[in-house]
C-alpha cells in the first residue's frame, strides 16, 4: 500500500477590488447599458469610441455593485463580447499590454464570484482518483485512467464540475496542467507496468512543446515510461479544431505517449474522426455502450472497432456495469472494459501494485 496522497491546493490569482474599470467592446449597445448604470450609481464615466473608463472615488464598493447588476442584466453572450481592464496602469506599454491580455467581462464576473460559486474552485483540496481498466478476454487489469476529484465545506466536487468552473474563470490551462502532473506523479509509486490513462483538454494546449513540457518533467521524475502513457481526448472537443489537435497528438506520439479518443459516439463522425486521428485507442461512450442491444448503436460500435482494429489501436468500453453489457462489448470487437462493474475509482493510497495481464 501507498501513504495517502497530499492533496493539491493550488492558488488562483482572484482579483481583488478594483477602483476603476476600462472596458472595450465592439458592439455598439453594451457600453452605454453600463455606461448608463455606472452613471446612476454615481460613478465617474468617461468614453471614447469602443471604450468605457469608470471610475469608482469611493474605494471601489461601487465598482462591486455595478459587476453584480451587470452579471444580473446582461446576457451570457453579451458578457463573452466585452473585455475588461481592472485598475489599468498609466504608463502606455503596460496599458496596452495589459489590453491585450485583458479578459472578457464573462471570466471577470466568473472570477469575482458573482455568477458561479467560485469558492468550488477557490477553496477546494484537489487529488487524483483511478478507475480500472481491464481486458475483456481475461478480466485482469491493464492500466487505470486518472480522474479529479475536490472537496470544499466536506462536500466531494466532481471533476467536471471544477473543469466548467475552470473554463468559466480563464483557469482551464492551469487545471488541466495541475491534473495531468498530479496523476502522474501519484501513480508512481504503485503502476508497475500497468497503462495510465490521462485525460487532456486540448484547448489548454496552446502550444504542444511549452505547455506539455512541465508535464514530460513529471513523466520522467515519476520513472513512468513513455509507452506507459496514454493521454485522453474527448471527441467532442477533438471536433472544434481538427488542425489544433492533430498537432497536439502528433506532439504526444513524439514523446513516446499513446493517445486516445475519448467518449466516442453515435455518429458517421466518429467513424471520420477515427480515421483521420487514428489513435492508438478509442473510448465507446457510456451512451453508445448502453445501446449496444439496439441494431444501430451495435453497428455503429463494431465499425468504430474494426476500424480501430485496423489501424493497430484498441477500444475501451466504457460504462461497463453489468456482465450483459460486457458480454456485449465483446461480442462488437471492444477489446477493454471500464465501468463499476470492474471497479471504481479510488484514490491512489486505496491501490496496491495491481496484477497484470498484458493482453
């Protein structure tokens, strides 16, 4: 058995209250909605083509109570339109640097606290959980996917519940680093030569050889080899930009890792996907696996197994909770399970070194 695992506690850099906001948009109704609240508060407006300065003389509670009846007022897309500058600096670089890192009023509220409980995410104690993954054909486990996890007030908090905040606020970056880095590093000491699935978001990768090199360090100081790691994407993102993630995988082929679609679905798209990425396994989804009795789905998931098979990679099953969806599973040509069938996932210390079958 391993020693318990130190939680993360990451520190996020929240804004503290500001005396004086510079906001730009492009479109021509949002400023003057705030221009015209900050008035009625008493705040001090000054304007210029696409910009709005306002200044709060009072110490900056105004500048509080004009954010929350803006969160309350303007809509979500509205919000995402309009970038803004809190306590700007006078000196004109650092301005226009500072304007061309400015968020957009939408992660400003999301970091202040005001639409969403930040606190989820500000306060929260992070660590890693594993969840089996085991070969169909002997049951025995082949490797473990990595999933977060948080607590906050004693209340457990979900992975996909800190990555939507994470979005929300501009941290998705940050999360996904620490995530990725702390999987690794806690499943050093009892993987033995098992598969470690790590999941990854493509859109914190901005560019593959500076943002994944932290997480190469933590590859290497865990003494994990390369061909043991396979870096999840979900196929829904994979969609948005097929250039971007083809980079980033041809990135991770580079070092050695495997990577794989994840959550892959009902669709002719996923069968595309398939082809292009060519990954070295592909996740049927829990919905696709759920269907697997119905003639589509069933279809549907023995061509993306085929074509899989095909080009050399695996397919996991996923959502696996019975003997009859396992038996299902197998019958379309998916060559792992995952699901509570199997196990769920537990934190690292609850792991001993798992026995392998190398199927």
């Amino acid at each position: 058995m391993t020693g318990p695992a130190e939680p993360l506690r990451p520190s996020w850099e929240t804004p503290h209250r500001a005396r004086r906001l510079l906001l730009a948009s492009t479109l021509d109704h949002i400023l003057p909605s705030i221009s015209r609240v900050a008035g009625a508060m008493g705040l001090t407006i000054g304007t210029a083509p696409g910009l709005l300065d306002v200044v709060d003389h009072q110490g900056g509670r105004r500048i509080d109570r004009l954010l929350e009846r803006l969160a309350r007022e303007l809509t979500t897309a509205e919000t995402e339109c309009v970038r803004i500058t809190a306590d700007p600096p006078g000196d004109g670089v650092a301005l226009a640097t500072r304007l061309l890192t400015a968020p957009t009023l939408a992660v400003e509220l999301a970091r202040r606290g005001i639409t969403v409980e930040m606190g989820l995410l500000t306060g929260a104690e992070l660590w890693p959980v594993y969840q089996p993954i085991m070969s169909l054909q002997s049951g025995g486990i082949v490797g473990h996917e990595a999933l977060l996890r948080g607590r906050v007030d004693g209340r457990e908090v979900g992975g996909g519940d800190l990555f939507f905040l994470a979005e929300r606020a501009g941290w998705l970056r940050r999360l996904d680093r620490l995530a990725r880095e702390a999987a690794i590093r806690h499943a050093a000491p009892w993987l033995g030569g098992a598969d470690l699935y790590v999941n990854s978001d493509p859109a914190a990768v901005h560019r593959p050889s500076v943002c994944l090199a932290s997480t190469e360090r933590a590859v290497h100081e865990a003494g994990i080899a390369p061909q043991q790691l396979v870096f999840e994407v979900v196929a829904s993102h994979a969609v948005t930009d097929r250039e971007h993630l083809m980079s980033v995988l041809d990135h991770h082929r580079s070092l050695g890792w495997r990577v794989a679609l994840d959550d892959v679905g009902v669709g002719w798209s996923s069968l595309a996907l398939v082809t292009v990425a060519r990954p070295d396994v592909v996740k049927l989804s829990k919905t696709l696996v759920a269907r697997l009795e119905e003639p589509g789905p069933q279809a549907v998931a023995r061509a993306l197994c085929e074509l899989t098979h095909l080009h050399g990679g695996r397919v996991v099953a996923e959502g696996v909770e019975s003997e009859r969806l396992a038996d299902l599973a197998r019958q379309v040509g998916a060559d792992l399970g995952q699901g509570w069938l199997f196990g769920r996932p537990v934190r690292p210390e609850a792991l001993a070194e798992p026995e392998l079958v190398l199927a």
